[in-house]
C-alpha cells in the first residue's frame, strides 16, 4: 500500500499555513504606531496648550 500520497480529502482551511509569529509582530507595529500617534497628538496639544497661554498673557 502507497502511504505517502497527500491527503486531498483535507479541505484546504483546516490547514493552518499562517506563520506563528506573525501575528506578533503586527501586534508590536501596531503599539508602536498607536504610541507614534499618541506622540503626536500629545505634541499637538501641548502646542496649542502653550500658544493659548501665550496669547492669554499677551492680551492682559
């Protein structure tokens, strides 16, 4: 008997062809890119925290 035939009656999405660690790394991109984000709109905010400050002294 010829054992090493494949199998085709193994439907094609029970076979998990995806590699392990993929999906860590776009679980690391993602924080590191929500963390870039965050850094800019922290930026940002404290830009127009300091400019309305500024432009309220000035105004006094």
């Amino acid at each position: 008997m010829h054992t090493d035939h494949p199998h085709e009656s193994i439907h094609p999405a029970t076979i998990d062809r995806s590699k392990p660690a993929a999906p860590k790394r776009s679980f690391a991109r993602g924080i590191v890119a929500k963390g870039r984000r965050l850094r800019q709109r922290m930026g940002v905010a404290l830009g127009l925290g300091v400019g309305v400050a500024a432009l309220v002294v000035a105004m006094e």
